[in-house]
C-alpha cells in the first residue's frame, strides 16, 4: 500500500453551526465547503491546514454512524483519513490479506467525491481508519 499523506482528519460534531465559528474565529481557518453525504447520513464542513484537511462530521439521522459514536463518546475525533495512490481497492486487498478487519469491502464514494473505504478500529489500534483517492 502506498501512502502519500494524511488526506484529513474527521471529527464528529453535534452541529456544524455551532462547531465552524471555533475553526473560523478562534484558529483563523476558513471553511471551504458543507456538503451533505446522504448514503452515510452525514453533514460535513471542510478546512485546509497546510496539506491536510479537517472533516467536521455532522449527523442528519440518529442511526447515522457518527450520531452512534457521538451517544457513546461524545463530540471529538472520529477518525483519521489516508490517501492511497495504488487505489483503495488494492489496498483494501492488501490489508485484508495481512489480517486487518474491513467495515468496508469494497470502495464507495465519499466526501469531496473520493473513493474511500474505512478499516475496522478492533485490527488498527482503536482508530477508525479511512483509505481515500
């Protein structure tokens, strides 16, 4: 598999409303786009930092992924997100192969419309994690 950065970090919010005031006016960065996945039931607001990016993750129904963590953890970071240049099918291939559990088996379409897959936190040291190109 080969990375080439961290491509954003997500971080589960209960309101996008609420939430973007602090990246905007207390870290001075500025949202470049709200966009609603609705197959994953979520609202996300996205900032630049450098080359990496933060994905605010908003829930638009209770049974939506991100309102299950939010009951159970609280508002915080929900996962870390990877870019793969050998495409996420082969790399899904290639981490199943080395044993780690996948949430998904096969890529979808994402956020920003990049092909992500997530890999299950129980095989990766308790961080859910994203693979995306």
């Amino acid at each position: 598999m080969n990375i080439s950065h961290i491509e954003h970090i997500g971080i589960a919010v209960k309101d996008l409303n609420t939430a973007i005031p602090y990246y905007e006016n207390i870290l001075g960065f500025k949202c470049y786009s709200i966009e609603e996945v609705t197959d994953q039931k979520v609202k996300t607001a996205f900032f630049k930092v450098g080359d990496t990016k933060i994905e605010l993750l908003e829930p638009t129904s209770p049974e939506s992924a991100v309102a299950k963590f939010i009951e159970k953890k609280g508002e915080g970071v929900h996962h870390i997100a990877f870019a793969v240049s050998n495409g996420v099918a082969n790399a899904l291939q290639e981490v199943e192969g080395k044993g780690v559990q996948l949430i998904d088996k096969a890529p979808r379409q994402g956020a920003e419309g990049l092909s992500i897959a997530f890999l299950h936190p129980k095989s990766t040291q308790g961080v859910l994690t994203e693979l995306c190109e």
